[in-house]
C-alpha cells in the first residue's frame, strides 16, 4: 500500500549471490561515505508547534494565492514559477505534520495531528476552488499552448496538468455548484480523517482461554496480555488484539472453530462506528460526481488512471474473475474435503462445513501437510535486523544505490526510538557517491500507530535552484511482531514479501530526477499503476538464492536448509485462484459501490456479505460480517473506486519481471536501466511508452495470465 499524505497541494487533487555482512545496514566501512548534504527533518514537535505551524501556512498560502491572482498578464516567470515553487517547499512541512497522526506514541500529538490534517485538507479545497486562480492558470494554459516549442516539458505539464484538474474540479462551473462542489469536498475530507482515525486508534480485542486456543502455539501465546477472567474461577484469559501479529496467528493456527469463528467476527466486526461514515461518504461521491457530470464517482474518480473508465474497469475484473473461478472451485474443494475429514475424525456431530473463517486455518494446515512447509519455523531463519540487512543489499545490488544506518543519537531524528534512519547514496561514480535522500523504517506495532504497512512519501525530490536538489524522504510503517526476551523479531515470509513490497514504494520515492516534487514518486503516476515496481520486487522474495542468502538461524546462524526453501516456493501458487478471487471482492465491492445509482436503498453489509460469498466461493455459514468498516482503501480519494488497481498493475508487474529479471535476478545493467526510465522518471511522461521502452514492445498480459495459472 502506498498513502500520500499531501495530495498533490494546491492545483490538483492528490505510494548472483551476493556477500553477506551481517552488521546492521552498514556493510561498507562506512566513514568513506561523506556526511550527507541534507540533514534528516527535525521531530520535535509539541502540540502547540504543530497547531502554529498549521496556521502560519494557511496565512501563508492565502496571502501567496491574493498576490497570484492579482498578477497582471500572467506567464511562466512571474506566475508558474512562484506556484511551482510555493508548491515545493511547503509539500515536505504538510507531509510531516500531518504524518504524525499515524505513528505519534503521544496522543496529543497525534490528535493535534489529526486536527492539522482537517484545516490543511480545507485549505486545499478552498485554494483548489478559486475561480480567480483558475482563471489566471486559464490564460497561462492558452499561452503556452501557442509556444509548446520554447516551453520546458516540466513547465508545460504543469500548466496542463494543473488547467485540466481545475476542469475536472467544476472551475467551469457557476458560482452556486462551486460552492455546493466545495461544502461536499470538505465533509468527504473529515469523514475520511474520521474513519482512519478510528481505525488507528481502535484499541478492541478478544479474550480466549489457553483451551480455546489450542493450536497457537507457546511462542505466540507468551505475545498476547493475560488478565483474570472477572469469575471466581480466576481463569486466565489471553487478550488477542487485532494488530496482525496477533490475530493472523489465531486465524490460522488455532484448531477450534468455534474460536476461529469468534476471532474472524469480532476482528471483522471491528470500529461499527465507521459504518455511518463510510455510507455518508458515498452518498457525497455520488452527489459530487453528479454535480460534474459524471454518471458515477467511479467515472469521475478514473479519468487519471490508465483503465480511464469503470467500463474498462469492469470488464477487466469480471474477466479474471470468470477465468478464476474454475480454479477456484477445484482449490476449494480440496480443503472443504479435509474440515470434513477433522471433524469426522476428531468431533462427530460439528459442523462439517467450510467457512470463511475456516479458511485461514485449512490453507496453512494444507501447505503443512502437503508441502512439509512450516512457516513458523522458516521464519526462524530470518530475524528481522539481519533479513533487512540482506533485503537491502540485494536493492543495492539491483540499483546500484548503498544504505548507511545513521547510528549516532547526535545524527538521528526520529519520531520514535523503534524507528531507524538511513541514507542513502548513488554509487553510478564508486570513488564520489552522490546523496540520493533519506528512508525511515518504523517496523513494529504499537498503540496508536498506524495497523497496516504501508509507505508514506514526506518529501518529494525537486530542485531548489540550477544546481541544487531538495532530497527526497521517505518512511516504511509497517507491523511486524517485536523482539522479545526468548528470541529477536523472526520475519515470516509473508512480512519479508511486505517489506520488500514497501521498500519498493520507497525506492520509487527516492530516485526521481524530475525538477518539480510534482513529477516524482510514487504519487506522480497513475494511481493503478502506483503499486506495479512493488509488486515487480515481490518476485525476489520467491527466488531460491536471494532466500538462502537472506536466511540465518536467529540462534544457530545456519542458512535455511534448501528443502524447507524448496517447499516454501513451491507453495506460491498454491490456492493462488482463491487468493485473487478475495482481491477481486476488494476490488469488484469497490466498483459496486461507486457505481452504485441507489444508494439510500443500499444495504451494505448485505452487498459485501453476498459478493464475498459469491467471488471467493467460500460460505458466509448465514452470518454476516461489516469487514468493510476497516477497508481504509475505500475511504481515500486515490483507492476508492481504484482498488483493482493492484490487480491492474500486477499485470506490468509481471511482464516487466518475466521479461528483464526471470532469468537472472540480480542484473544490475537491467535494474539501473529500469530504475532511470520506469522509476526516475516519475510522472513527466506516459508510463505506456516508459514501459514500451524498457520492454522493448508493447506490454502484455501474457505472464500475469500464466502466473495465475490461466492460459490467455
Ligand atoms: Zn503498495
């Protein structure tokens, strides 16, 4: 997942078998590397700082915005320029203070935080509405469309960039549905704060006896908080949280049904409160979308993306799902048989029928049985500081690039002590690295902190004057489980397959060469496009070399034995049909909802239940369940109606990788090629024709197709 924090500020609306050292991220002696050229963002915010500084760029931006709109026979210099500047400098200080709400431990902080977001975002709107700046750009627009040959590219997709969003905003208007357009977008933007406030700070969880957890096994159980049950009986009940590292582990390995049931549910059935806010929303997108003269939010919120409409959208989705489900069927069927067998062997008169929160359960007890693969003990041979090491130096193998941990506390700004920094440098020159920016790794869970991983862009590359740069910074959140007294943090492969994942919107975030902060990253290209060169890095994580060269027994140091490797990457595509169909129920939900022309007769919890049941093919067993109160993609203005953009995106993912790294993975003349023309080049340029040139044809669906077992 990639969040972009600042949306695109102002004018439009906006993620060979190597050596291996085993110190943390330094492998390099390190003092050959100079001392950055930028320093890394200061933290220390208070409260109060974070509401000052707030308010002084609101003063600040309005002022700016009075003086442009009163600027006389507006041009490139006297009117483009200062935007493309104002725009610069103050995207890095919106992005810090209104990252906090995600991984502040100080709830004031994170509150004052939350409270900045709602007068920035309102800011926004009201800049990103004002008739008189979007007449100025107007004029701009008609004038540099005449000399397109004198005018720099970057200067002249700004303009037309910029123009073309005023349009899609209403800026052709009149001044009733403006203002209509503007009251929307401001309740749209609080509700959104809203519901990932309350997802951050959910703090509910479920209790269970060791009984009911049977299965889960010690190594786990010591994680969870105990409390005396209130009874006389002064049993001891486990607090099970829904943090990933807690409740995955009962999912999927707690051998009761019925505390797999109650588990699913109450996680599923988490912040009710969010419900409400997710309804309003979509009856102010389908309002909003009306006022534009759009049929449907979905169509008003694709005009940027590659698939453009949701007929395109559509059909790419119910396509894939058609082809699936076969697949699917046959997956399931595999599974349904063993609960059949369990119950029969262990528990006559349960119930014998596969559910949904079964299938956690049935899936990894498949890849145990069937594959001799156990994920709790491959994830013994990747303690978190050595496989990050390791993951790291195959990106600097790939992309020819060094991370340097910053160790001394005199160095070191961060917001948290869980959090490590990193620089990193370009080695193109060995003998003169040049600075490429800063990364942050914050990698555990913790109260308040942001429950799911993503990357979060702080600061876009742009340059400041001729010659100097603005480096860009960038921060991983994710939760994986920490280190406790028996044993350091073990990755499980899935957590080495995120942050790999993660660390790929990061790259994208730092390697841009465009000028302008607008053009670089992750959050200049088309939003399904956005997850594509992470998903392309994914694939490394399922090579046998790069995971034996990664493995090191947290106790012993031993490499992984090849069988245990052997049988994890033989289990990739295991119940793979069923995998992509729970995607499709992401992304075909999405669709329905913000395609949806009645929404006052919709039943929401009725349309995810029945989908669910009918793409994953797996029951609902008659109980409902609100998972969608937790479906934060669905409340952001880049995911909604764009959820199938992960899919979307797989499909260049996959042809990218197939094509250039297949055969060999650790290619550097190919990885420095894609890093300058499908990374570097952010959103200047038509991603089509960035993909065609480093394919060297048109791209194709064909490898996505096979991967997923389907032939076209
Ligand atoms: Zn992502």
């Amino acid at each position: 997942m990639r969040l972009l924090l600042c949306k695109n500020w102002f004018a439009s609306p906006v993620i060979s078998p190597l050596l291996y050292t085993r110190s943390l991220y330094s492998m390099a002696n390190t003092t050959s590397f100079p001392i950055a050229p930028q320093a890394p963002p200061n933290w220390s915010f208070t409260p109060s700082d974070i509401s000052g500084k707030t308010n002084e760029i609101i003063n600040n931006s309005n002022n700016f915005y009075d003086s442009m709109s009163k600027v006389e026979s507006p041009s490139v210099s006297n009117f483009v320029e200062p935007f493309m500047k104002f725009e610069n400098e103050l995207g890095p200080i919106i992005n810090q203070l209104t990252f906090l709400q995600h991984v502040s431990s100080d709830k004031e902080i994170r509150d004052a935080s939350v409270n900045s977001s709602m007068k920035l975002d309102e800011l926004n709107i009201d800049l990103s509405l004002r008739h008189d700046i979007f007449l100025q750009f107007a004029r701009v627009w008609q004038d540099v469309q005449s000399k397109a040959d004198s005018v720099e590219r970057e200067t002249f997709k700004y303009v037309e960039k910029s123009y073309k969003d005023y349009i899609h905003s209403g800026l052709e208007l009149d001044e009733g549905n403006r203002l209509k357009i503007k009251e929307i977008k401001k309740k749209i933007s609080v509700n959104s704060i809203n519901f990932s406030k309350n997802l951050g700070e959910q703090k509910e969880y479920i209790t269970f006896t060791k009984e009911q957890l049977e299965g889960v096994p010690d190594s786990i159980l010591t994680q969870f908080e105990t409390i005396k049950s209130d009874k006389e009986s002064d049993e001891t009940l486990y607090k099970v949280t829904f943090k990933y590292p807690d409740i995955f582990p009962v999912m999927k390995l707690a051998s009761s049904a019925q505390t797999r049931k109650q588990a699913f549910l109450a996680d599923q059935n988490k912040v009710p409160e969010n419900e409400a806010i997710l309804l309003d929303t979509l009856k102010l997108r389908d309002e909003l979308a009306s006022l534009l003269g759009y049929d449907t939010y979905a169509n008003y919120n694709l005009y940027d993306k590659m698939a453009k409409d949701s007929t395109t959208v559509m059909n790419f989705l119910n396509d894939l799902k058609d082809k699936l489900i076969p697949l699917g069927r046959k997956e399931l069927q595999v599974l349904q048989d063993m609960k059949a067998e369990d119950v029969k062997k262990l528990n006559q008169g349960a119930d014998p029928n596969y559910y949904i929160w079964d299938h956690r359960y049935y899936d990894n007890k498949y890849l145990l049985e069937n594959f001799n693969v156990d994920l709790e003990k491959i994830s013994e041979y990747f303690p978190l500081e050595a496989t990050i090491t390791g993951m790291l130096e195959i990106y600097e193998t790939l992309f020819n690039l060094k991370f340097i941990e910053t160790k001394d506390s005199q160095n070191k700004s961060v917001w948290h002590d869980d959090v490590k920094q990193i620089a990193v440098w370009n080695m193109d020159d060995p003998k003169s690295p040049n600075f490429v920016g800063w990364i942050y790794f914050d990698l555990h869970p913790r109260d308040g902190k942001y429950g799911h991983a993503a990357n979060f862009g702080l600061s876009s590359s742009f340059m400041i004057d001729d010659t100097t740069r603005s480096y860009p910074v960038t921060a991983l959140v994710c939760n994986f489980s920490k280190s406790t007294k028996d044993k350091p943090s073990l990755l499980k492969h899935n957590e080495i397959v995120t942050f790999f994942h993660e660390l790929g919107h990061g790259i994208h975030d730092l390697v841009g060469q465009n000028k302008e902060s607008r053009f670089n990253g992750p959050g200049s290209v088309p939003w399904d496009f956005v997850e594509a060169p992470s998903q392309m890095l994914e694939f490394w994580t399922w090579n046998k070399n790069e995971l034996i060269n990664l493995s090191s027994h947290y106790k012993t140091g031993e490499k992984i034995p090849e069988s245990l490797i052997n049988s994890l990457i033989k289990t990739k595509h295991v119940n793979g049909a069923l995998f992509t169909l729970r995607q499709l129920h992401f992304g075909l939900f999405d669709m329905k909802v913000h395609t949806c022309k009645d929404l006052q007769n919709l039943s929401i919890c009725n349309t995810w239940n029945q989908l669910r049941q009918d793409i994953s093919l797996i029951s609902n067993g008659g109980t409902l369940s609100k998972g969608y109160d937790s479906f934060g993609h669905i409340m952001s203005d880049s995911y909604s109606a764009g959820y199938y953009g992960y899919l979307w995106a797989e499909v260049f993912a996959t042809d990218m990788y197939h094509t250039k790294f297949a055969k060999d993975p650790l290619n550097a003349k190919n990885g420095i090629q894609y890093r300058d023309i499908v990374l570097a080049r952010g959103g200047l340029y038509d991603i089509n024709d960035n993909l065609k040139e480093f394919l060297g044809r048109e791209p194709s669906k064909d490898a996505f197709l096979k991967e997923l077992g389907l032939q076209n």
